[in-house]
C-alpha cells in the first residue's frame, strides 16, 4: 500500500534545500503505517525544507495512533527550523488530531510558543 506522495515547490539555499516540500498522504494512517510514515515524515523534515507541508486531502482514515507519524515530523520538523504544516485535513482528522492534543502544538508553533 502506498501511502506516500512528495512533491518540491521552489529551491533555495547554498545546499539546494527546498523552500516548499509537499508530501501527500493516501488511504488509511493507523497503527499499522505509522511508524514507517513517521521515518519517511522525518526524512523529509531532515532534509530542511522551510516549510514541509503534509496534505491530508487523500487520507480516508486517521486513528489516533497514526497521528503518532505526524508528531514524529512536527518534532523532526522543529529541530531542523522547519515550518510544519498539516493542509486538508477532514472532519474526522481534525477531529482526531484534537482530541489528542496535536492541533494544539501546531497553534503553538505557529504562535512561536516553546
């Protein structure tokens, strides 16, 4: 199953980092891919995008143990200056990312809160 697709917008940077990395998530993230998505979450953040960007919009299913992945890229994320940002999340994602406090850390990156 392939939950993965990444697309670069822009180049910038002596070591040809990308301004605008897009990752786009497909099918279900649960407990089953959400140690795997997380690696390849953290390998996009390591890379030292300006803004990684996950998009939702394929997503048909979020537990709360898939949003394990998505906290391993907010923290990855952090450590190298990136901007994390979560885009088309569904009602039921938003829901989930809420519930386990998830919305809430990106509100406070976003507020610059440390």
């Amino acid at each position: 199953m392939h939950i993965f697709r990444s697309r670069r917008r822009g180049q910038s940077g002596a070591q040809g980092s990308h301004a605008h990395r897009v990752v786009r998530l497909h099918g279900t993230l649960d407990a089953r891919n959400a140690e795997a998505t997380g690696r390849r979450l953290v390998r996009h953040a390591n890379a030292g995008p300006e803004v990684l960007e996950v998009d939702l919009a394929g997503l048909k299913y979020l537990s709360p143990d898939g949003c394990a992945a998505l906290f391993m890229a907010f923290r990855a994320a952090r450590v190298h200056g990136t901007r994390l940002t979560i885009t088309h999340a569904d009602e039921q994602a938003q829901s989930v990312m809420y519930q386990i406090g998830f919305s809430r850390a990106l509100s406070a990156e976003a507020r610059g809160d440390r």
